[in-house]
C-alpha cells in the first residue's frame, strides 16, 4: 500500500500547458480529397420549377375563379409574354 501512495503522479501546470499546445498546433493529417461535385445538367426543355410567387389577392381570384388548374393558367398568361426567342 505505502507503494501505490508513492507511485502517484502530480501534474505538473507547466507540462501540462505544454502538451495541450503541442496538441493543439500539431498539424493534423490531411483528410481525404473531396470528389467535386456532379455538374447539374442542363434545364431539361418544356420541364417546371417549384416557385413561390407572390400575387395581388384580385390576380389570384382571377385565375382561380374557373377552378382546378389555375396554375396552369397563370403559366399560360405569363408564358404569353414572353418573346419567342426566349423559350
């Protein structure tokens, strides 16, 4: 017993403070390559976005008023304005 009471060991704040900063400046090693990203392909023709769009409430009661399908009809009416060149 009196020999475990020897064998203690008292940190010293000097070592101590050393081994953290060594372990915190130690290069650490490099993780591995990121593969970059897949291009996105291109905007397939004719296909649709999920958009939030704000509408005056009378806009909205417009196209709304004939039912399901309103969507539909906002696209068609905005669609119209735009030049052909654009599509």
């Amino acid at each position: 017993m009196a020999d475990d009471r020897n064998r203690r060991r008292f940190t010293d704040p000097r070592t101590a403070a050393e081994a953290a900063f060594k372990a915190a400046t130690t290069a650490k090693p490099a993780a591995a390559p990121v593969a970059p990203a897949a291009p996105r392909p291109s905007a397939v023709p004719g296909a649709r976005e999920m958009v939030t769009l704000r509408l005056d409430s009378a806009v909205l009661a417009h196209f709304q008023k004939d039912g399901p399908g309103w969507q539909d009809r906002v696209n068609d009416a905005l669609k119209a304005l735009v030049p052909a060149s654009e599509d």
